[in-house]
C-alpha cells in the first residue's frame, strides 16, 4: 500500500508514534526486497536503523516467554507478531 492510500486517520496516528520502532533482521530483510521490488532503494531502509529511526535488537529468544503465551491461550488463531502483549 502506497502512502497515498493509507487512510489520514492511520497516518497521523502513525506520525504519532516515538521512535525508534523496534524490528529485528527477517523484517529488514524482507522490507528491504519488497522496497526493492517496489522500485525503491533499500539503502534507505537500513539507513533508518544507522539513524536510530529502527531499533533491529529484537530477538525472539529474548522474548519467547512472553509470546509463547498468547499464542498457547488463543491455540491455531493467527497471532500477528507485531502486537503489543
């Protein structure tokens, strides 16, 4: 989805948020081939980690406890990593 398709409602609460966002590796890389894909410079992608706009430390070792959880309580239901527990 294009910026330009995002719903302004979306946007400024996205414009909200404090940086730096936190990801690790497998999203950079696959954000990086769909820039990539889409036309754009993935450069610019890792240049957002080197500017501390992205925090890439997130492991799933360090954070399995707390994810094993939820997906335990909500059995073969789709459980987005992304969302906050």
């Amino acid at each position: 989805m294009r910026v330009e398709q995002v719903p302004r409602g979306r946007c400024s609460a996205l414009a909200q948020l404090e940086p730096a966002f936190i990801t690790c590796q497998a999203v950079l890389t696959e954000a990086c081939f769909l820039y990539a894909r889409a036309g754009g410079d993935p450069a610019k992608i890792i240049g957002k980690v080197r500017q501390g706009l992205l925090d890439a430390t997130f492991t799933l070792a360090s954070e399995a406890a707390a994810i094993e959880l939820p997906m335990r309580r909500y059995g073969r239901s789709v459980i987005p990593l992304i969302s906050p527990w």
